[in-house]
C-alpha cells in the first residue's frame, strides 16, 4: 500500500544521502551509525520524498510508503516509510546499528529497525502523513500463477500500479534480471531450459518509484524433457509446434523483418511456427537466414527466412525432417 497523490521517492547513487560518523578506534570497514535525511516538499496537491546520503560506504536500496494493513504490529490507518539501506563491498553494519538511526529533515521517528551485517530496514513515522491527510496507494499484489503449457507467469493487477518488475528463478538462484512489464503477465519460456524447481517473484510500481513489497509465485517443478517443449516453443527437433500465432503480422525495418505476436510482443533468440514454417528470431527479435546452431544442432533457413526440412542448403549440405543437418 502506497501514497494515493504523487509520491516521488528519488532512487539512485547520489540521491541518498547518509551521514556515517566513526569513532578514532573504529574499523575503516565497520558503519556504527547511520544518518537518514528526509525531505519533503509540496508541491500543489503533490507531495515529493526525498532522501540523501553523502556516504560512499552504504547505499539505499529501497523506499516504499506503507499502510498499516500491511504491518501487522501497528494500526491499519497508519502510514510508515520503509527504508532499506545496505553496505557496499568490504564493509559492514556494527551488531544493534538499529539503535543508532538517527532521523533528520523531516518530522518523524523510526519506530522499528531491522538489520544484520550487510541491510538494515528502517520504518519510519512521518507526521506529514496526517498533515496532509494522504490517502495510500494499492500495490497489492495477487494469484500469483503459472501457465504449465507454455511457461507464461500471470498475476492479478495491482490497484494503482503503472507497471510490474518481475524475476525468474531456478531453486534459490536467479535465472534472469529483473524485467519490466506493463502487462499482468510474462512470458520466460525461452528461459526454462532446464530441469528444476520455478518459482517467479513480481512487485507493482509506479511512475514515480515507488515499490509495493515483491510476492513470490509457488513453485513449479519441471522436468528436462518439458524444459526443452517449453524453451523451444513446441521444440524445433520434432517440428510439432503450436500452429500458427493467431493475429500476428510481419513487420519490416530498415534492419529486417520482426514478427508481431497478437500480445503485441516479438519472440526472441528462439524458434517461432508461422504459417507452416519455422523461422529463428534474433535477440533483437528480427529474423535469421542462413545457418544456425541451435542446441548443438545446426539448421537452414533461407532467404526468405523459412527453416529447409528434407533438402539440400544452396551450399550442399543435407538437412533431415527435423530441419537438423544430418552430417552429410
């Protein structure tokens, strides 16, 4: 839950600002105090946060404006700022730093910190909150889903969101970046290569940075021989795709030809059925001609941009009725 009217929360290296004072015997490495500057300026019916820091030894790595519906140890009309601070490389927050927050710029108090060596969780209350009489923003998120057929991630839209960040992940590792996306869903296929455990995480946001809490899908397990269907969109080896995409259209550029999907989207570095025949996009999303090696095998697609099945390339050489080179 977030501010209803317009909250910036300035994000990046320079934008924060936090005052690390040490004493003479403390270690270069070790942070015994923080510092956290908030300022608040209004701006008609826009209210804009900002905090700084000029300490090149921690960073702020998140700020979100809750309500009290999401803290279960305070009353639901609430509103908390929630600070996330962490250590950049080789250093480290002394043990109980929690005590030693000090809030200064705008009238508020922390009322709850969290930390261990390398974050701490700051909550804060602001009295500007009341002042104002802000209402907060919903970026709630839920019926976190997969589509088991074809690897496609689905949520349900966020009250006030403008759009969602969303990360795919194999067991506990990561298996892409955090990506963007307007629509209330995401398609990984390509990235399920292999077997295991997948799990995604999604959290709203908004055009003005600020960030609901990140809520993580259940997990689905997926064989090898499912991962290499899903990741192929139907597998280029057996040449038994989906069938045509419905609605899609070509589009030419001045670098080549994309296929547009009817979700308005291209496939990227990977195969797509269309009309009968298979065609490669790049990681660009354009089509490929000529010879390419896809999973150890080697494949033809000519001029026109359609996979040779059962023939001779115009170099010689013979592919099989999987498209596959068959050494020959």
């Amino acid at each position: 839950m977030f501010l209803h009217k317009k909250i910036m929360a300035i994000l990046g290296a320079g934008m924060f600002m936090i005052a690390v004072p040490f004493t003479s015997m403390a270690s270069s490495n070790t942070i015994q105090e923080v510092k956290i500057n908030i300022d608040l300026q209004q701006d008609g019916n826009d209210l804009d946060v900002s905090v700084t820091t000029d300490s090149n030894m921690c960073r702020v790595d998140d700020v979100a404006v809750l309500s009290g519906s999401d803290i279960n140890w305070t009353d639901d009309d609430a509103h908390i700022l929630k600070v996330q601070l962490k250590a950049d490389d080789n250093n480290t927050f002394t043990y109980g730093i929690e005590k030693h927050i000090s809030i200064s710029g705008a009238n508020g108090s922390l009322v709850k910190g969290q930390s261990n060596d390398w974050e701490i969780t700051a909550y804060i209350a602001l009295d500007v909150f009341n002042k104002y009489n802000i209402n907060v923003r919903d970026l709630a998120l839920s019926d976190l889903e997969w589509d088991e057929m074809n690897g496609i991630a689905r949520w349900n839209a966020a009250g006030d969101s403008d759009k969602y960040e969303v990360q795919l992940y194999r067991g506990s590792q990561s298996v892409t970046s955090v990506f963007k996306t307007e629509e209330t869903s995401y398609d990984f296929s390509s990235f399920i290569t292999k077997s295991g455990s997948y799990t995604f995480k999604v959290r709203a946001i908004t055009d003005s940075s600020l960030k609901g809490s990140w809520k993580k899908s259940e997990s689905w397990h997926v064989n090898l021989k499912d991962a290499e269907k899903i990741s192929s969109g139907g597998s280029a080896d057996t040449l038994s795709g989906p069938g045509d995409s419905p609605s899609g259209k070509w589009i030419k550029d001045d670098k080549g030809w994309k296929y547009q999907n009817a979700d308005k989207k291209n496939t990227i570095s990977n195969w797509q059925y269309i009309n009968g025949n298979w065609y490669y996009f790049n990681e660009s999303g354009y089509m490929v001609t000529g010879w390419i090696n896809w999973k150890t095998k080697w494949y033809y697609c000519g001029d026109d941009g359609a996979m040779d099945i059962n023939a001779i390339t115009p170099d010689g050489y013979h592919v099989g009725n999987d498209g596959a080179w068959t050494g020959s």
